[in-house]
C-alpha cells in the first residue's frame, strides 16, 4: 500500500503530507495524537476564560458566512446550538469549511475559546471525527490536512494492517507489552483514557527499547581488532593553544587532556562531550583534530545543519590551517566541480580535516586515513546515521558532543558504556544574558526597543514556532513577522530564515547577518545550534511555552557571545508558566536540563525521534521508563533470534522500532 491508496488523500494533500515527513502508510500511525478528549465531558463554562479549551457538540444552525476582511485574510463564521446554547465558531483562511458545515449538520469541535461579555466564540477549532467512540484522539494541525481527512486515513490504516515489531513475544509477556499493532489501534483509537495512556506507554517502551538495542548492536558491530597508534603527547599542542586568541577554561583543558589520553590508550575511545552553549565545546574538538594530524591521521567532524558545518570550518581555517593542517568542506550545497574536488581532497588525503553535514554518508565519500569520527549535536542524528560514518572508517576512535547538557540518570541509562567529559564553566569575559518575559501591553516597546538597538549596530534573532501561519490561532508565524516588520521597518535591514530555503540560501543569510547587513533576523528554530554572531545581543522567542527549557536554553545562546549586555524576551500572554520563570531565572543548563527532566520527561534529550515522527508520544518518558526500556533491550539481545533481527535492522539502517507492516 502507497499513500496513493488511501482514499481521501489526492496528490495535493500527498504533498502536504510529504512536506512534514509522512511518505510512507507507516507514518501515518507514527504521527501521534497530541491529547485526547471526552466527548460526554461536561465543562463548568461560567469558570472558563479566554484561551481555555473546550470541546462542544450540536447542530449548525445557519450557513456558514465568508467575509474578506484584507487581501490573504478570509474569515468563516457558523454558529452552533449545543448544551452550553448558542456558541460561534470561526476559522481564518480555511475554504473547506463552508462545505464541510452546512446548515443542520451535527457536528462536534474541539478549540480555544474567547469569551466578550456573555458571548462564547471558538476560534480555529478542529471538527473532530467521533469513531462511536466516546474518547477522541487529537493531532496537530498539518497545513492543507483537514483533521477528518487525516482520521480517516488512519482509520482505513488501522482496519487493514497488521504491525510487528522486534520484541519477542516471550519478553512482551515479562513485561506485560500488548502486541504492537494493538498499541497502534489504543494510541489512535482508544477505548478510554487510561487505555490510551497505556497504549502510549507501551509504544514508548517499544521505541526506546530498540534504540537501546540499536546502539549495542552499532558498537557491536564497530568492534575493532586494531587500534591506531599515536607517539605525540599533550604538550606537542602547547604551541597551538598559545597561540589561540583566548585562554582555555580548567573544565575545557580537563576534558582535551581525557580526550587525548583516551587517543593514546590501548583501547579505542568511545567518548560523551557535553557542555553547557557556549562553553568551547568546538574549539576542544578542533584541537582534538589536530593532535590526529599531528600523528598523521585524518579526522572527520558531521554537523547537523550545513551552518553550523560552514561554521566549524571557518573555525578550522583560522585555526588550524595557519599550522599545517588542511581543511575541507562537503555539504550538500556544493556544485559539481566543487563537490568532485572535495571528494578528490578527502580520497587522497590532501584534506587532514573533513568537515560536513549528512552529505558525509553519501556512498561516495572515501576517506583516506581516518582515525577520528566526531559527531557534534549527535542527538539530531539517528544511531544509524552515526553508525554509517563510522563504518567508512573502520577502528577509528569516536568523540560524540552535545551542547544539550543531558540530565545525569538518564546519561548513565543510554550511555552508561560511553565514558564521558563535561565543559561545566564558560569561557571568561562572557557578558551577562538578562531574560525577560514580557506581557503583551508591552510588545510594541519590545519592538520598538530592539529595532532601535539595531539602529546602533545590535543583531536581534525573533524566533518563531512556524514558518506560516495555519489553523492553530495563537501561533506567531515567521513569514507573517516578517512581512509586518518589513513593512513598518523599512528602514532596518530585516532577513527571513527557515528551513524550507536552499542551503546556499541559508548560508547567505546568514553571512548577511553577521557581517551587520541584516539587523533582525526573524526565523525558526533552524538557528538553535551552534550559530556564533558576535553582534547579536538580543532574542525573542514567541510562543516559548512550547519549547523545552534545553531548547529555550540553547535559542538564549545565540546571544551573549559579544561584548555586549544581552537580552532573551519571553513575550507572554496572560500568566508567566512556572517552568518559564525557572528559566527566566536560571543560566544554567545542566540545571535546567535536571528541572525539565524531572517536569516533563526524557523528550528533549532522547535523539530518537525518526522519519515521519511528527510528534512525540503522549507520554511522559521519565526515569523509570528508561530503565524498563533498558531491561527489555538486554532482554531481547540476549534472544539469539531477536538479536540477529537488530544486527539486519542495524546493517540495512532500518531508523523504526517497526519490523514490518503488512495489508490484510
């Protein structure tokens, strides 16, 4: 079965789907509901206030009316007789509304609500597709995917599939795990609450338990006979540490000294590096990089985004190339000539350091010599991603960085076989980052104030949850920022950046930015890691209640790394979250990575979230879950039949807890 085959879905809507990572029938069922909703759930409406949501059913009770406010801007309006009595709903810019509301259907909504007086309006709900069942799974809008038409699509799905997965059935029964397909038909489709919550737990046991078992079955299968040799010494970096424009922290010269003394031991390194943002996790790296040229290796560094790699590499040409070393770039925006020249450069060892993003694991790229693979941000890579770099270098040691500081059970669970190095201090001379949340009566000062700073030469990041605007009202969106700031701003350089943009594109944007060109740079979450633009000494984050404290702490980080007093604004309607004033009072990540944890579960430090997951697992991944899942995982290694089955999947770089889903 292709998506094709389902009916409902055209080529249009195939399209949007691809557009978020759903290409195949499997990613369908791996798009989780966000929450769930009791249908017969009665509210005590005179208690709600704006913003609440509220799910009511009833009958439609005159057409829906369509009114063109501005060019772009279309509003439809229909009003409902339900047991809370007459209740207005409105949507902006969704034309299939009127069809699918006509007057005298029954219809159940599910949404926000604004209360003006005595008067109750829903403002974007989703009509949600009752089943016969009394409990309703929820998703998050997809743009252009109206939410029946992808209920339906999961409905016909579910009735026809039977999924299995790689946990044997004597272990599921130890563990008391249902058959996956069934956590499956409860996640989408559940009897009630409590089994729609078991469900999910159950999936989440499946998806960490195989990512636990991937990574023993990738370090199994990296095993290595040989060790490469090296004859310097730390001191034979003494002269190119004296001659780098700052002085290495005690925590980064602790941790480059682990680094080399796992380099010169009789066993291959297998290393952790994490350290709070900015704390020099990059240059420790570089000069790790450097001691293998010193002993005539070549070294490989992958970055997730082509930025960031760009980034690492002007960082390798200023440092390491004025001491013999020579640099090379793959990334995927290079042309055809500069891309055969890189090959070329890495085959026949002229590059002693390689430098890209996932263009490294193409087929094509042959290192000549390499003793040492290090993966930065490694938790935005699969374990298969990882694996295969590794493969195209067999016994070369493995140096793995995070600036995601990741809470201290949860390291000893997943890498409890890693050894590990923490950069705890930031570097000296770091200005301070004051972060403010801001009620919305002050956002045009906030406007105002940063657009004035940008007058005096200051950057400015404003960080947005979606690229354009959809039906989920509330949202800033980055392309509507940017084109009201445009217009009101003229006078300001202002850039857009996403990551629906051509690499080349992001990377001139960005060159922009930093070179002052662009003073306010209105963009997604592409700009989370790794981006140092010392000019940029202020950042909004809209809609931050959404965001992770890690993430929050990692978007803060683009700023403070100038001279300047910097500022992270927290825009905020109504009361300001606990978690955020946390947040806005601590600068710690290794603090804040322990807070949220414990708050809200494993789900921002976990790098296992696969093509086509669209959203994590209604579930909270806590300690206790991690260390179920890691029970299972031994569990099913220790099956000769199971493990084998893990070995394939690892080989064939097989990303999903599900083996196999067939159509009856």
């Amino acid at each position: 079965m292709n998506l094709e085959d389902i009916k409902g879905l055209g080529k249009t809507r195939i399209e949007k789907l691809r557009a978020v990572g759903i290409v195949r029938p499997l990613d369908l069922l791996l798009h989780f509901p966000y929450k769930y909703v009791e249908l017969d759930a009665r509210a005590d409406i005179d208690k709600l206030k704006t913003g609440d949501e509220l799910t009511v059913a009833g009958t439609v009770i005159n057409e829906p009316v369509v009114k063109f406010l501005r060019k772009g801007l279309r509003l439809t309006q229909a009003t409902l007789q339900t047991q809370y009595g007459e209740i207005e709903a409105a949507w902006f810019n969704q034309k299939y509304i009127k069809a699918a509301l006509p007057k005298g259907k029954f219809v159940c909504l599910h949404g926000k609500i604004k209360k003006f007086r005595n008067k109750i309006t829903l403002s974007a709900p989703v009509i949600v597709r009752q089943n016969g069942k009394n409990t309703v799974a929820l998703y998050r809008n997809i743009p252009g995917i109206p939410q029946s038409v992808f209920s339906e699509a999961v409905d016909m799905l579910l009735s026809c599939a039977d999924v299995h997965g790689y946990i044997p059935e004597s272990v599921r029964a130890n563990h008391g795990l249902p058959p996956l397909g069934k956590a499956f038909c409860e996640v989408h489709r559940p009897t009630n609450i409590i089994s729609a919550h078991n469900a999910a737990r159950a999936l989440s046991l499946e998806k960490l338990s195989y990512s636990l078992c991937m990574f023993s079955a990738v370090k199994a299968m990296a095993s290595r006979s040989e060790k490469f040799e090296y004859s310097r010494d730390f001191g034979d970096l003494n002269n190119i540490i004296s001659s780098l424009p700052f002085e290495l922290t005690r925590s980064q010269t602790a941790a480059l000294k682990d680094i080399i003394a796992s380099l010169k031991s009789e066993t291959p390194m297998n290393r952790l590096l994490q350290g709070d943002v900015g704390c020099g996790k990059t240059v420790i790296a570089l000069l790790a990089m450097y001691f293998a040229y010193l002993n005539g290796y070549q070294s490989v560094l992958m970055a997730p985004t082509e930025i960031l790699a760009v980034q690492h590499y002007k960082s390798a040409i200023k440092f390491l190339e004025c001491a013999g070393a020579k640099a090379v770039l793959l990334s995927g925006s290079l042309n055809k000539t500069e891309r055969e020249q890189a090959l070329f450069n890495i085959e026949n060892k002229v590059a002693d350091i390689v430098i890209g993003t996932h263009a490294l694991l193409s087929d094509d790229v042959r290192f000549a010599k390499p003793a040492l693979i290090i993966t930065d941000e490694q938790q935005r890579f699969g374990v298969n991603q990882r694996g295969k770099l590794e493969s195209k270098a067999p016994n070369a040691d493995i140096l793995v960085m995070t600036a995601t500081p990741i809470p201290r059970t949860l390291a000893l669970t997943l890498y409890g076989e890693l050894e590990q190095s923490c950069i705890t201090a930031l570097p000296a001379g770091r200005p301070e980052i004051i972060t403010s949340a801001v009620p919305e009566k002050k956002f045009e000062g906030m406007f105002d104030y940063v657009l004035e700073r940008a007058r005096l030469g200051e950057g400015t990041y404003m960080v947005c949850p979606r690229i354009d605007s959809d039906e989920e009202e509330g949202l800033v969106s980055a392309a509507e920022l940017y084109a009201r700031l445009k217009a009101k701003y003229a006078c300001v350089g202002i850039g857009l950046l996403h990551g629906k943009l051509k690499d080349s594109e992001k990377n001139e944007i960005m060159g922009d930015f930093s070179r002052g060109k662009i003073k306010v740079l209105v963009a997604t979450t592409v700009i989370e890691v790794g981006i140092d633009v010392p000019s940029a000494a202020n950042i909004i984050i809209f809609n931050s209640e959404r965001y992770g404290l890690s993430q929050l702490h990692q978007l803060r980080g683009r700023v403070g790394r100038g001279d300047k007093k910097s500022y992270c604004f927290l825009p905020v309607k109504g009361t300001v979250p606990e978690r955020l004033e946390f947040f806005r009072n601590c600068n710690n990540g290794f603090e804040l990575s322990e807070y949220d944890f414990e708050k809200r579960g494993a789900g921002d430090f976990i790098g296992t979230r696969q093509h086509g997951d669209a959203e994590e697992l209604p579930v909270k991944i806590d300690a206790a879950l991690i260390s179920e899942a890691k029970a299972i995982s031994e569990e099913v290694l220790r099956d000769a039949d199971a493990a084998a089955g893990i070995k394939a999947a690892a080989k064939s770089g097989a990303e999903q807890y599900v083996r196999t889903i067939t159509m009856n």
